[in-house]
C-alpha cells in the first residue's frame, strides 16, 4: 500500500460481557477493538480486529461499601462500559461483596509448604520511571548500550512482565525476548543485578505452562543452571577467603580487613541469594515437565540444590527444599540425595521459627523416609527425639508421626525409642480418643514399637497394660489387640501380666464377632507360653476344645483364623492333660487332614508338625501318633522339604518318635540311609543294570569284580596328553589327570590323586 493512499486511522470498541475475577476483588470487562486503515474515499483499506480484557480492580469494596455509589463510579470513569450496563454491574458488585474467600485458613495452611510464596520485588528493582507498554522499542534499544542502561532497559522491561496482561504482547515481540537472551548470554558474569532482572523477566513467562516453550526456545534452563554453579564456587571462594583471614584475631591490621572483607562479603551474598532464587524458581517452574525435570537431572540439579542448603536464608531454602521434595519422587533423584549427605544437612533445619520452612523440611524427609539406608541416617545424626519433639505441635504432629512410624519399621531403631520420650506421649495419645476409633497412624505406630521388649515394658508401666486391655475389650479394636499380641510376645515378666486376662480372651474367642479381632485374641493367647498357666481348666470352663476342632476343617474360616487355630492348640499342647484331651477329641486327624489340604502353604504345614512334636512329648498322645495315625509316615515324607525349618521340626520329632518305636525307628533309619547316599544307589542300580552288556568292559568278565561296587567306584579323569622326547627311553606319551575314589559309606566323601601314564613308542619314525 502507497503512503498517500491511506489517509485515517479508524478505531472502534465494541463492549462484550462482564464477569467477576476468580480470587480477587475485582470486575474483568471483556471488549472487541476493531481498528480499521480508510482511504481518501472513506472506505476500507484494512481491518483488524483484537479481543482484550480490562480488570477493574476494587480494592475499596467491603462489607460497608455503598454497592450503587461504587457501581456508578465504576461505569462513570471506565469509558468501555456503556451506562446501559449499571445495573449489571451493581449485580456484579453485590455478588463481590458477599462471596466468601476461596479457601478457609486451615486449607490456607495445608497449601503453603507445597508451594514457596511468590517472588517480591527486590533490592535494585525500584526505578523512577513508569514502565509503558508502547515504550517497548525505546526499551530494547536501552539493552545494546552501555551496563547502567542495559540494566535499565531491563528493569522496564520486568516491570512490564510483572503484569500479566503485557505477557501476551511481550510473547508476539521477538526482538525483546531474544535481546534479553543475548544480553543473559554474554554479561551475565559482569553483573549479578543485570542477570538477575533478566532471568526475573523469564521467570515471568514459567509461572505459565504455555510459556515453557519460549523459555526452552532461548536455552535460559541451561544458562540458570550455569550460572548457579558459577555463583556457588563464588560463594566457596569466599567462605575460604574469609576463612584465612580470620585465623588470628589478635592481629589488628588483619582484624580490620576481616570486618571489611565480612561487610563485603555480605552485601554480595544479599545479591546473590536474590540470583540463586530467582533462577532456582524459573526451573521449579519448568519442571513440571518431566521430560525437562530429567534434562535438569542429567546436568546435575540435585547436587546444586543440596549445596545450597548451606545457606541461611530462610527464603531461598523454603524454594530449595520445596524443589528437593518434588524431585525426591523419583528413585534416581533420591539415591542422588543419599550420596550428597541430605538428610545431615536438613536435620540442621529441624526444629526452625519459620513454619513454611519447617513444614516442607518434614515433607521432604518424609519421601526420603521410604529408604531404609536414609531412615538409618535420620537417626544417626539425631532426628529422633527432635522428630519427638515435634509430636505435640499439632501443626507438625501429622506428618512428623509419619517419618517416626516409618523409622520404626526397622527392628534397630525400635529399641532407640526406648531412649525418648515417644511412648508415654503416644500412649497418652490413645486413651484420648475416647470411644472413637484410633487414627491409623497412631496406632500402627504403637503396633511397631510393641514389637520390642524394651518398648513393650515402657507401655506396660503402672496401669498400662491393664487401661489398653480395658480399652480393646471394649471397642473390639482388632489394631489395638494387635498391640497387645506383640506385647505378650517377649519373654519373662511381661508375659505373667496376661494370667489375669486369659479368661476375658477366651470369652472373646467364643462370643465369635469380628473375625479379625478373635484372630488377634487368638493369637495372643497362643503367645502365653507360662508354666503356671492352666490350660486344662481354661479348655474346659470355657468349652473350647470343640471350637477348636471344628475350626481345624478346610473352608470353615478364613486361613489367618484356622492357622491362629493350629497355634492355639501347639500351646496348649505343651501341658500333658490338655495334650490327651485334644488327642481324645480326635484332633489329630483333623490336622492330617488340614495338612493335606495345605500342604502348599510352608506355615501351616510347620506349624501342623509343630503341634506332633509338642504331642510326642507325652507318652499318651505318642502313643496315640504312632499306633492309631500316619503322621509319622507325613512326616518322613517332608523330611527333605525344601524350608529349613519345616526339615529342622521334622527331624526333631521323627527322632523322637524313632527313639521310642522300634518299627518306625528302622523305617525312619532306612529313609535317611537312603536320601543320603541316593546318588551311590542310583550309580549301583545302573552298573547293575549294565552288568548284563560284558563288551563294554572288555573281553575279561572278571574285569570289574562285583565286590568293588561296595567298597569304592575309581573314574579316572585325564586332563591333558603330551609327547616327550626322553634321552633314555626315546619319544613318550604323557597322560596327565587324576583318580576320584567314591567310598560306599558317603556320597560326599571323594579322595583325589593325581595321575601319570607313560607309554614308550617304539617302531614311529618319520613322524613330527
């Protein structure tokens, strides 16, 4: 188009519809411009058109505001809005005035470690000038002069990107975005202000996922993290250099360059952490992106962030721990994380006045927490009795709950709460609750620590077993009879506590409710292994000898139960009557029977042989086992089962069963014979089977005497065949290999000798 062809520029805004901000106070008003380029005739040579929105913001509008002056105001001083829509925006207004926040506080509270607070204007920012849009051109040509301008251009620059509204005219503008690129680029090492301004201006764009683009366009990840690693051998430089000069106070002259080399040293760190915050949280941001997050990890970001854990402010740190917990999801980030010493230098951060701070700390090392080698750490430098601490703080009590009751998953660490104050704080914890059940945490917490002795008479103090019996009886609370189960495990004294309680467990057993809470009674009973018990009166002023049997059927109950059934009677069967009574019942064939049926099943099938060998004990139900069933005869057939200790209770019980049965001592004998020396039989059988075949022994029939079998098998094996010249006896054949002798006593047993042949060769000439 000629210039002299296009006279006037025509401009029109047409008004669309009007809506209220999603968080703020504010009315956002949506128009059409329509820009329109006429010729000398009046008409049309070009048309634009652009959809914009304008937000209102009402930072006056309270309870008390007068909503009709406001909205005449609103529509008086806003040219877009057309008088005809008052009444709409009074609506609007109203509506503003009386909607409740987005969140309440304690939402407010649960959101703020997930997300470091937004990054404020800092020191260098403050300018004299109003930044303006339809400055940009000017500011762009600031960035290619001199430092002072360069700094200046783009500060105006981010004034401009600090409002969101600019970001989309500043996107469609390349010649800013890769000005600021270039300018990061090359004088990033001459000025900490000027790249930081610069990077703030991207960091900008990555508070929007559809700006990540952009950023990964001009490789400003990469440059961050560049300059990162730059800024923190600077800040190791410096440490050393403050270092050296501080080793002897007493010298005046170099106590006065230490003070001015320390004032220095802090006004540069000041500038620096304001660097390393803005450039960490641009990369926070891209990494949402897994993809980029990888990228990050490949060139080190793990490594960057924990070195900076070193620091002492409280901002940059809350932004690097949040940074480290979002990467401590993945299992190379977090084995990155044990090699780097984290878990040392967050439990420096454990307890700290900043609760943003601390609540992420906990976060972080409540992920680290997954990893027993970390756990480990966690309580070698100290985090226990501070995480204890930590449990009557009911802002940090949820989550600090969680990394102890991971720590006391391990069996070493569960006796270092011994050393705490832990318990008595958990236990006062449970009866708290009242009728109401237990939070799952709390409890499973307890379950862990009962499962050491130490622990486990730590809870049983004064009244403590009694106030938790009380209290599981009560509720029917399969966890907390779980707790007691692990208390009545440990040996000694504890176990005498439980006599008083037996009765109200075996009326439990029979009033057959929960299934998951008589399990649990079950099996605290089958863990009263006491002399002074007895069981025969329990048995039978509680009738249990039939509920027991009929709960030994395959199929009556859930396995869990019938198993803790097979334990019950184990125990009990250690008193002689009550071992006669369970055999008169005709128990033991119930138990053959389950064993067939769970033959598969490695802890039924030790536990069933568990019962046998407490019953052969006795010289009734020995009796019993042996004449009247065939559970010797299961059992040399599990003799040579592959568990170890399914083998162990076999042999113990079959060797006492030999020991008072002839009959059954020789089979018992003869199997053993032959399980140990079956690879000798299975040799013999087959000579035997090939002693009919004499040419594969040569024309002598007495070649291979029948006797030897008995004695000793030789298999000679040679190694190696070689030809020797020898002076005197002329050219030989050396055969070198060895002689294996087999006794008949041991199929383990082997004597080994080495081997020579000779044979002189005579008559071959000629020959090489």
């Amino acid at each position: 188009m000629q210039p002299d062809e296009s006279q006037y520029l025509q401009r029109k805004c047409r008004t669309g519809d009007i809506d209220v901000h999603p968080t703020e106070k504010a009315l956002v008003v949506y128009y059409e411009v329509e820009a329109s380029i006429l010729g000398e005739a009046g008409n049309a040579r070009h048309e634009e058109k652009k959809e914009c929105q304008k937000i209102i913001r009402l930072r006056s509008l309270n309870a008390s505001t007068d909503v009709s002056a406001l909205a005449r105001k609103v529509v008086e001083e806003c040219k877009i809005i057309h008088p005809s829509k008052l009444v709409e925006v009074e609506h609007l207004l109203l509506y503003l005035q009386n909607r409740k926040k987005p969140s309440s506080k304690l939402e407010k509270k649960e959101k703020k470690p997930s997300k470091p607070r937004e990054l404020l204007p800092f020191e260098g920012m403050e300018i004299d000038e109003e930044a303006n849009i339809n400055k940009i051109d000017d500011y762009i040509e600031l960035l290619y002069e001199s430092m002072p301008e360069k700094f200046r251009g783009s500060t105006l620059i981010l004034h401009l990107a600090c409002n969101p509204d600019n970001l989309e005219e500043l996107l469609h503008n390349e010649a800013v975005l890769g000005a600021l690129a270039r300018v990061l680029r090359e004088d990033w090492k001459h000025s900490v202000e000027l790249a930081t301004t610069i990077i703030y201006v991207f960091f900008c764009f990555s508070s929007f996922s559809q700006f990540h683009g952009l950023i990964t366009h001009y490789k400003i990840g990469v440059l961050c993290m560049n300059i990162i690693e730059h800024e923190l051998k600077k800040y190791d430089l410096w440490q050393d250099e403050l270092e050296k000069k501080s080793k002897d106070p007493e010298n005046q002259s170099l106590r006065k360059e230490y003070e001015k080399t320390l004032k220095k040293y802090q006004s540069l760190l000041v500038k620096q952490e304001q660097l390393l915050r803005v450039a960490f949280y641009l990369l926070l941001n891209l990494s949402e992106d897994t993809r980029t997050e990888l990228k990050m990890r490949n060139k080190n970001i793990v490594h960057l962030l924990v070195k900076s854990l070193e620091r002492d402010n409280e901002e940059l740190l809350v932004l690097v721990v949040s940074f480290l917990k979002k990467l401590s999801i993945f299992l190379e980030n977090k084995n990155d994380m044990a090699e780097m010493d984290t878990v040392e230098k967050l439990a420096c951060l454990v307890p700290c006045e900043q609760e943003d701070l601390m609540n992420v700390t906990l976060r972080l090392l409540l992920n680290l927490s997954f990893d027993t080698g970390l756990r480990t750490k966690m309580v070698h430098v100290g985090l226990l009795p501070k995480l204890t601490a930590l449990l009557g703080d009911d802002t940090y009590k949820h989550v600090a709950m969680r990394i102890l009751y991971h720590i006391s998953v391990d069996d070493k660490s569960k006796s270092m709460f011994a050393y705490t104050d832990c318990i008595p704080q958990l236990i006062q914890m449970l009866f708290e609750h009242g009728e109401e059940r237990m939070d799952t945490e709390l409890i499973s917490f307890c379950i862990n620590l009962a499962a050491n002795k130490t622990n486990a008479q730590i809870i049983c103090e004064g009244n403590g077993l009694k106030m938790l019996m009380k209290r599981a009886l009560k509720l029917k609370d399969p966890l907390l009879m779980k707790m007691i189960r692990n208390i009545s495990q440990h040996d000694g004294p504890l176990k005498q506590l439980f006599i008083e309680y037996v009765g109200d467990l075996a009326a439990q057993i029979k009033q057959e409710g929960d299934e998951e809470f008589v399990i649990e009674c079950l099996g605290t009973m089958a863990n009263l292994t006491i002399p002074d018990l007895d069981w025969e009166l329990l048995l039978k002023e509680y009738n249990l000898v039939p509920y027991l049997k009929d709960h030994l059927k395959p199929g009556s109950a859930e396995d869990d139960l019938i198993l803790e059934v097979v334990i019950m009677i184990g125990t009990v069967s250690m008193d002689d009557s009550c071992a006669v009574m369970l055999a008169k019942s005709g128990i033991i064939p119930a138990l053959i029977e389950l064993l067939n049926a769970q033959q598969e099943d490695d802890e039924f099938v030790c536990q069933i042989i568990y019962v046998f060998y407490q019953m052969v004990f006795h010289q009734a139900t020995r009796d019993v086992i042996i004449k009247d069933t065939q559970a010797p005869a299961y059992l040399i057939d599990l003799m040579h089962d592959k568990n170890v200790e399914i083998r162990q209770v076999c042999d113990n019980t079959l060797d006492i069963i030999a020991e008072y049965d002839e009959e059954w001592g020789k089979k018992i004998q003869s199997e053993k014979f032959r399980w140990h020396n079956s690879q000798w039989l299975e040799m013999v059988e087959s000579r035997q089977m090939e002693d009919a075949e004499p040419y594969l022994y040569g024309d002598d029939p007495d070649a291979l005497e029948q006797p030897d079998l008995f004695y000793s098998t030789v298999i000679q094996i040679w190694n190696d065949i070689r030809v020797h010249n020898n002076p005197v006896e002329g050219l030989q054949l050396y055969f070198y290999g060895s002689e294996r002798s087999q006794k008949w006593s041991c199929k383990t047993d082997y004597e080994e000798t080495v081997q020579k042949t000779v044979i002189n060769i005579t008559g071959l000439q000629g020959t090489k």
